[in-house]
C-alpha cells in the first residue's frame, strides 16, 4: 500500500511516481496482505486444476506444535522454523518415492484468549497420477510421524499426530473450498459477525484481522494481541514452494529448488 501523496513525474519520456512510501509490514496492511493473498489463491486453485486435470490429486495437511503458556507468537515463530526445516530434510526422500515433485506451504496463525497465537503451516503436496490409496495412505501416516520426529529432535515433547490433520483430495469442488481456506488468512473481516467466535465469554479461534477488528469493536484488551503479531510477523512471507526436481547444474544431485521469487525471511 502508498501513503502520502503520490506525484507523477516524466523523465526521458517515462512517467514514475515519486512522494510515496511502501508498507513497514504488508501483515498488517488490510490493501497490501489482501491483494497477496488473492494472487496467492489464484496460483493455489491454478496449479490444483492442472494436477487434477492431468490424472493427479493431492495431499492437503496441517502441521501445528503444542502451545505452553509464557511463550510468545516472535518465540512460536522460531520452534515453527526450526521444526520446518528439519521436517523438509527428513521429508524429501519419502516425497521422492511417492512420486511427488513439488509441494507449496503456507503460514497461519489463530488466537485465542487462553494460549494466545498459534502459528502452524498448510501445505499441499501434488501427487501424480499413477499413486494408488495405499501410497497415499502410507505418505499420510509417515509424513505425521516425520513431524513429530522433527519435533522431538528439538527437544519439543507433546507433539500428537491426531493434531496433524492430512486429507487425500481429488475432486475439483474440493480444491475450490481447499484454495480459499487456505488463503483467507489475510483477508479484511468487513462485517463479519465477530461475536460468533467468542465461546462461553473466551475468543477463540481469530484470525489476524478478526483480532484487530474485535480490539476494535468488542474488546480494548485484544490490542496487545494484535501488538505482539504486527512486532512477530514483520519480515516473514506466507507462501513458499518447494520441488524435488534435480538442479540443471554441473555435478548438481536432486534437490529443493524455491519456485517463488520471494525469499522468505526466516521461513525459507
């Protein structure tokens, strides 16, 4: 998003905007975050087609770790991170041998008033069209048990797999729905009815946007929530995409290679 006021200016017969500054932080930007995040669904929903079209399917998963109570979203950001990339080594060979060539994870976060922020990722794995059910399934119960395993190599205990949700998706009605959960993260509450997430006198369950629209609206108290995620989120990127497709480089082996022009600032 611009601020200030913009004035155009032409040099050497070009035209450039000149008076202007960018976002701090496009997070907390209800302009900047929404327009990313609906390339985002539009790129998501795109490559769930093509899969489909072709004969594939693919996975969708959630992976989350425990929350305790005295650690804050800054502090959950870096055990997240910390976990991702041990996951990714441990996750390659499994995703090699299912089949899978590329794979797209997205960051999220939900607040509620007893635990506070819990940031966990949505990924996608696109799976070929020769993968049978039990392929499927044993990917599914390896990939719950290669998170944990990440976990507890940090020294992170109580992670459940029954908290890592996995679902095998092959329909186009689905993938629709899938595309615009995943990315409605960011989008602007307008009218929402806010007070319908607030369960026996606790919040619960509030996406960024919701929390600052109810600090807003309902309750002066949720503004250090939304505090502490605008000082937390400032730098991350919420997409990343992921390819087992060999480097076409000298001596180079199969590798991870980032799709996305964007770098992510900790969550690489």
């Amino acid at each position: 998003m611009l601020f200030a006021t913009p004035e155009i200016r032409t040099i050497h017969g070009y035209s450039y905007l000149y008076g202007v500054e960018a976002c701090d932080n496009a997070h907390i930007c209800p302009v900047c975050t929404t327009r990313r995040m609906a390339n985002a669904r539009t790129e998501l929903l795109m490559k769930m087609t093509h899969n489909l079209d072709g004969g594939g399917s693919f996975i969708y998963g959630v992976f989350t770790l425990p929350l305790r109570k005295g650690h804050d979203l800054a502090y959950r950001y870096k055990l997240l991170n910390e976990v991702k990339e041990r996951f990714r080594r441990y996750l390659r060979p499994l995703e090699v041998k299912s089949g899978i060539i590329y794979s797209s994870r997205y960051l999220d976060e939900a607040w509620g008033e007893e635990y506070g922020w819990n940031p966990h990722f949505n990924w996608v794995f696109f799976l070929p069209e020769h993968i049978e059910e039990p392929q499927v399934k044993e990917f599914m119960d390896e990939a719950k048990k290669l998170w944990i395993k990440a976990a507890s190599k940090g020294g992170l205990r109580g992670v459940s797999p029954l908290s890592q949700n996995l679902e095998w998706v092959s329909t186009q009605a689905r993938a629709v729905q899938l595309a615009k959960y995943i990315t409605h993260h960011s989008y602007y509450p307008i009218n929402l009815k806010l007070r319908e997430l607030k369960q026996d006198g606790i919040w619960k369950g509030l996406l960024p946007f919701e929390v600052l629209e109810a600090s807003l609206k309902f309750d002066d108290k949720l503004k250090t929530a939304w505090i502490e995620f605008e000082r937390a989120s400032k730098g991350l990127h919420r997409v990343h995409h992921y390819s087992n497709i060999s480097k076409p480089s000298k001596g180079s082996t199969r590798s991870e290679v980032t799709l996305d022009r964007q770098t992510d600032e900790g969550f690489s």
